[in-house]
C-alpha cells in the first residue's frame, strides 16, 4: 500500500508548524506564551523521538510571566524570547534530575546551575529536561533508562551522545537552544549526527556548578543553537567565574559591547593531518575538504599541521575519564540519593545491591575500567602515564597555535549509525570520540557546525578547535562557515 503522505528529500518535521526566531519573540512579547505552549504540544508530540524526559510546563509558564513582565518594565533581559532545554544531569532546583539512570530516577535536586540560573535571569525559558546517556557515559544516547533517543533526521538512526536529547530538541524545532555535557564529545558529535551547532566552551569558562560531575578535570557545560550567532548569544550569559565553582575561570566573558560580527582579517587555518586517517568516511572528508578550499578563496590561510599524540588520545582518555568516574560515582552507595536496594539486609549489600542494580551495564564497566586503571599496581602504568601523555597533546595544540589561529578538523570519521548497531561493541562505539576528546584533554574550545549532508542525506559536522578562551573567533569562523554553506556570503 503506498503512503498517502508523499515522498519527500527534506526531514518530514520541516513540514510542521516553525518556532518563531527569538528575535521576533522578543519584539511581540504576547506571543512568547503561544511559542512556549506550542513548545510543549510539539515536545509532547514528537514523544517518540525520546528527547525530553521531564516537561516543565508550570515553571515554564510562571517565567513566561516574569518575562513578559519584565520586559514591560524595561528591563534588558538579553535572552527573552529564547525557549531552552536541559540535558538531565544539570540541576534545577525543585526539579527531577535523573542522568538518565534508575539509581536517581526519583531524584529532586535542592538546587539550580549556575549556568542555568544566569540564562534564566536573562529572560531564557527552560521548557524541560533531555534525555541522555546514563551519567554522560556514551556517543549515542542509547544508554539510557528512558528509551534510546532517535534522530529526527533519520529516525532509525542515533542522536548521537552523550547530549541527545539536547541536541534533537533543537534539530527537530522544539526549542532554540539547549545546554548539555561535553567531556569527550557529547556535545559536538550530537550537534555533528543531527546538523545543528554545538559548542564546547574552554575548560572552566562556564561554571560546572550544578553540573553532576562524570570527568571534572575534563567536564565542561557546552550548549546547542542552530548558528554559531545563537551559541555566542547563550556563551556570553553562562560565562564567567563563578564562587560556587572553584575550577571556574576568571576570564570574563565574551565582550557584549562588540557586536558579533564577521571576521575582518584573515585566518592561518591549520589542518591536523592525524585527524584525516584511515577510518575517515569518504564523503565526510570531501565535504569538510571542500569547505577547507571555500575558506582559502575567501582569504584564509591553509597550513597543514601535525598533532603527532593524537593517536594516544582515546586510551588516555578512557583511562582518565574512567578513573575520575570511579571516584565520582561512589556517592551514589543508597544512603544519601535516590535508588535503594529492596533486597538488600546489611550494610555491604546495600551498597553492591544498590549499585548492581541502580547503574546500568556501561556505568558499571567504565567504574570497573576506573578502578582498576587506580588500583595499586596499575597506578602508574596507567593512570599517571595517561596524565603525562595528556601533557604531551596539550604541547601538540600549544605548538600548532604558535603557527595557526585555528584548526579545523572532522567532528565524527563518520555520519549518524542506525539504533543498535553499536551497543554490543563498546571499544567501536569509544572510537567515535577520537576527533573529539583531544580538545577536553586539552581544555580548549571547540565547535561544530553543519556543513552539509553526506550521499544518504545525513549531516555531516565540520569542528573548529581555537587556543584557550578563544570562543569569539571560533563561532565567528562558524558563522562565516554557515554564511559558505548556504552560499550567502559575500
Ligand atoms: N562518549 C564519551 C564517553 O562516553 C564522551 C562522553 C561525554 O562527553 N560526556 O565518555
């Protein structure tokens, strides 16, 4: 029987209804409350994509009023008019905030994220909570007691992870903006597998405060947008030292008198060579070279450079990440938060009942990698060597940024992979992050930005890694990127 709905090359949910520009909301204030119930409706409608796990209609509700409200007493709230998601493993206070796993399902947290509260305070609506991999522990938002998050671009195909929910909440629509987690990727890869923008801000720039912490020497608060314009937008309210985050930097943040505008000069562009291996899906590399050549007749310098440890990064990562996730997750022993073991009539068995059956199989074996990589014996074979080759790719960026502004890589080898496909085999899904987890050892900013769609029409994400606290002249680039994508610049 042949459909009744006809066949089409744009993603079916272009079709739907549009979220007005935050721009026009913010100029008709009285439609700010239409948009956040449509928000909610479509939320709710497209529920089989699994993006939101918590809907915040009556918070949501009460901003939209303090908003309006503010806005007719002339009050700047630079971000009025956005609608926001949150990817759950950030806190609102009054809350649920489940990292996606069954130890916290019924958690509430007493408090809000800094990064949250100053969006909130510059008008932003939080609309509700998105669905992740448990912890932050995945590249696919499989890993999660709620239901595998889909693509809207294909919906047999991962969001991409650990941020899925968050980035599905901005590529199908429903929201403007969201925030999410990146230690290794999760924010890039998911903006890169459903074609929209994501940031990963400089280690410390956005307070980790209300952030439940997976890798904090490697944990970093990033955001989605559809444009590099849009996540300045957001950047320039979440950032700054913050108290309540000793780890925060004091950097203020990007300058909000400077209009954000197209960059002036030219670049030296660098090209990592490691980063276009063996592995690299051939209409990715194509794309991401194309654009490479658009940026040289645009005036840009091309330099090719060498990050020679990338090779090390993934093991160093997975043995850090691991390790910092080991002694994070502790907390979580049916005491003090959430889950508690029925079974359990001792003390011993509520903590392994409580954890055996609270944390799902991926949790459990990144704590046992961790472990082990920090047990005696193994310390200094693993963990301190990964620290000190951790040191050796931090050299590999501070050496390419005395030559080149900028570098612009691949965000994934490859487009999204179909539901399943990897689940089975943990060390191929680990190897998504390889283009990514560079940039977290190294503390730096990162981007991604779509630049088009590979020959199954699949996006394709182009990531653009800047020396410390360089996010101004990345999401410039970025804009200038889009502004080549769609063939408007000048
Ligand atoms: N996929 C990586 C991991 O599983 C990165 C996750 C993240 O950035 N939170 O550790």
């Amino acid at each position: 029987m042949s459909s009744p709905i006809p066949k089409q090359n744009l993603p079916w949910w272009l079709y739907l209804k549009m979220l007005p520009s935050p721009k026009n909301l913010r100029n008709h204030p009285d439609l700010i409350l239409e948009a956040v119930e449509q928000a909610l409706v479509r939320a709710r409608d497209l529920e089989s994509l699994h993006a939101f796990v918590t809907l915040l209609d009556e918070r949501a509700h009460r901003q939209t009023a303090a908003v309006r409200d503010g806005l007719r007493r002339g009050e700047p709230l630079p971000l009025a008019g956005w609608l926001l998601a949150v990817k759950d493993n950030i806190a609102i206070q009054d809350v649920r905030l489940t990292c996606a796993s069954k130890i916290l399902e019924n958690f509430t947290s007493r408090f809000t994220a800094t990064a949250v509260e100053r969006l909130e305070a510059a008008g932003a609506i939080v609309i509700g909570k998105t669905n992740l991999d448990e912890f932050a522990m995945g590249s696919s938002s499989e890993n999660t007691i709620f239901g595998a998050v889909r693509n809207p671009v294909a919906p047999d195909r991962v969001a991409g992870g650990s941020s899925g929910g968050s980035a599905v909440a901005v590529a199908a629509d429903i929201v403007h903006g969201s925030l999410g987690s990146d230690t290794g990727g999760s924010v890039r890869l998911p903006a890169s597998f459903c074609g929209v923008c994501g940031l990963k801000p400089t280690y410390g720039r956005v307070s980790r405060y209300g952030l439940v912490a997976y890798g904090s020497s490697l944990d970093q608060i990033g955001a989605f947008a559809h444009t590099s314009q849009g996540l300045f937008d957001l950047l320039r309210v979440m950032a700054g030292r913050d108290a309540r985050d000793s780890s925060s930097a004091h950097e203020p943040p990007p300058d909000s008198r400077n209009q954000f505008s197209a960059i002036k000069h030219s670049l030296r562009i660098g090209i990592p060579e490691e980063y276009y291996a063996h592995g690299l899906s051939a209409d990715v590399e194509t794309a991401v070279r194309s654009m490479i050549s658009k940026l040289e007749r645009h005036g840009h310098s091309i330099v090719s450079v060498s990050l020679p440890h990338t090779k090390y990064a993934i093991p160093v990562y997975y043995i850090l990440a691991t390790a910092e996730a080991s002694s994070h997750l502790a907390r979580f022993d049916g005491a003090r938060y959430g889950f508690r073991s029925e079974q359990a009539t001792e003390l011993t068995d509520v903590y392994e009942l409580t954890r055996g059956e609270g944390f799902g199989l991926e949790v459990q074996r990144r704590i046992m990698m961790g472990t082990f990589v920090l047990s005696a014996g193994y310390f200094d074979a693993y963990y301190r060597k990964a620290q000190q080759v951790r040191r050796r790719l931090l050299e590999d960026f501070s050496r390419a940024f005395s030559k080149v502004d900028v570098l612009l890589t691949p965000t994934s080898p490859t487009t999204t992979f179909r539901l399943g496909e990897k689940l089975d085999d943990p060390l191929t899904m680990y190897l998504s992050d390889v283009l990514t987890v560079p940039a977290n050892l190294a503390g730096i900013p990162a981007l991604s930005v779509p630049i088009g769609n590979d020959s199954q029409g699949l996006p394709i994400g182009l990531q653009i890694i800047g020396p410390h606290f360089a996010e101004t002249m990345i999401l410039q680039l970025g804009t200038e990127v889009e502004g080549l994508r769609d063939g408007v610049s000048s």
